[in-house]
C-alpha cells in the first residue's frame, strides 16, 4: 500500500464504525470508539436575526460533558444581559472583534482572545467590527444547546437572509430560555 493509500484509507475510515468501515457517515457526523468527526460546513445550525450556530458536538455525543459549537454574529449584532444558572461559557474569538460585559466590567476581544463566562455572572456582547465576529463556543456542561433548538429557527438553506427580529421571534427565546437555566435581565434604565 502507497503512503497516499494508506492516508486516504485512514482519513476514508474516521468515525465509521470498525466493523463495517464502508458504513456511511449519518447526520454530517460520524462516531466509532467515542471518535466524533464533523466535516467542515456541516453540523446542524440554527439561526436568530443576530447570529447563526452551527453545532459541532453536543451533549448526547459527549454524555452531557460539554457542547461545542461555531458562532458567527453579524456587526451590530448584540444579545441583553443575561445569565446561565446551569454552565460555563467560553468564547475563542477567531475573527473580527467583540466587545463583551461581564460581571460588571467591559472585554474587548479580537480575534485570538478567549474569555470564560462563569456561570452566575451577567454578561452580554456586541459585535463592534464590520465584519462578522466567528466565535469558538464551548459550554459546560452541556444542555444550552437545547435553547438554540427550541428557540432560534433552523437552516435549511445557508444562503437565505437572516430571520427578521419578530414578536414571534421573541417570544419563542422567552419560553425556550426559562427551561434551559437561562435568564434574560431587564435593561439597566429600568
């Protein structure tokens, strides 16, 4: 065997399982032996008028440990303060910049800082560039997840404009949030 046949074997056979390793990948996703491979472009994801959220792994894949995903905010793009009773919640900023309050103090992030959020601890973001933000999601433990699938709407075609800011919109982010441990906080002024 060839060192190009051995390779394209190997990278052929990731996440299928060993006995059957001409099993096709399910879902974009592939697992055997507790290996996960998603290739680049795929995993489920969601949308909201702000940003979108492509899921990489997610708890039932890593028995509850933690759900990783890829975000894109668009600029301008912003969230209220709020808090995560059940997780932490970390950001590796990959591209463009974000300016993020928490526990009453102002980060501002570039691409290829990280930040932590505790959970407990008010914060929120907005992206301040002109570009979109790409952001590195981790969580932990996992169960967020279960928020940008109730709440935000799923894609089914990547090139469709983003979903408009809506009452409907809303609301479904207010129901979703309370089952999730995530709480929204009335605006400062108030």
């Amino acid at each position: 065997m060839t060192t190009r046949e051995a390779s394209v074997t190997a990278s052929d056979s990731i996440g299928r399982a060993a006995s059957n390793p001409s099993a096709p990948l399910v879902n974009g996703a592939a697992s055997a032996a507790g290996v996960q491979y998603v290739p680049a472009g795929t995993g489920k994801t969601y949308r909201s008028p702000i940003d979108e959220i492509r899921f990489l792994i997610t708890g039932e894949q890593t028995g509850g440990a933690f759900f990783m995903a890829e975000v894109s905010v668009l600029p301008g793009g912003s969230n209220p303060p709020h808090i995560h009773h059940r997780e932490d919640e970390c950001f590796y900023l990959q591209e463009g910049t974000m300016t993020i309050q928490v526990g009453g103090k102002t980060q501002t992030a570039s691409a290829g800082d990280f930040i932590r959020l505790p959970r407990g601890v008010a914060h929120s973001f907005v992206n301040n560039g002109d570009v979109d933000a790409k952001v590195l999601l981790v969580v932990a433990p996992a169960g967020l997840e279960s928020f940008f699938k109730e709440a935000f709407y799923p894609v089914e075609d990547r090139s469709a404009a983003m979903p408009p800011m809506t009452g409907e919109f809303m609301a479904r982010v207010l129901e979703a949030a309370p089952k999730c441990g995530l709480e929204f906080l009335p605006p400062a002024s108030q």
